[in-house]
C-alpha cells in the first residue's frame, strides 16, 4: 500500500503523490517513513529528502532548509522552508 506524500514551502505545493518510502533529515538523525508509521512530529535540518517511488528504486533527492515533518493517519507531510529539487 503506498504511502501518500506531499512537500510545501511558504510559496507552493511542491508535491503531493503516493510513494514506496521518504527519508527525511530530521533534526535527531534521518528517519524513514513507509505507509502505516506510528504518527508523530519532527523538526528537520537542512538536507536531502530522499523519495523512493517503489521498493528497491534509486531515490529522487530534493535538497530542502528548515521546517517541520508530520507523519499522521494521512501521510506524511513535510512543511520546508525552502526546498529545490
């Protein structure tokens, strides 16, 4: 079952779509979401969100700044301060 996925900066949507797994750069150390991960919320570093279409893929890379990740019942959402694919 894929995980529903969106990234957004102050300016736009970025992406809204459904995924195999995100690695976001957490302010603690990186941490993966699939579909179905315990809620919960985290500050993020600057770094490289790394997006895998299906398992086993090579990651798409956005380099992203600052902001927050919420992983809920939803999804997964990561709200950036800036972000460039």
């Amino acid at each position: 079952m894929p995980l529903h996925f969106e990234l957004v900066t102050p300016e736009r949507l970025i992406r809204s779509e459904e995924v195999h797994m995100v690695v976001v750069p957490g302010s603690e150390g990186e941490f993966g979401v699939l579909e179905g991960h315990a809620p919960f919320m985290s500050t993020i570093r600057n770094g490289d969100i790394a997006i895998y279409r299906s398992a086993g893929a090579e990651p798409e890379r956005i380099a992203i700044e600052g902001g927050f990740a919420e992983v809920n019942d939803r999804g997964l959402t990561v709200l950036a301060e800036k972000a460039e694919a």
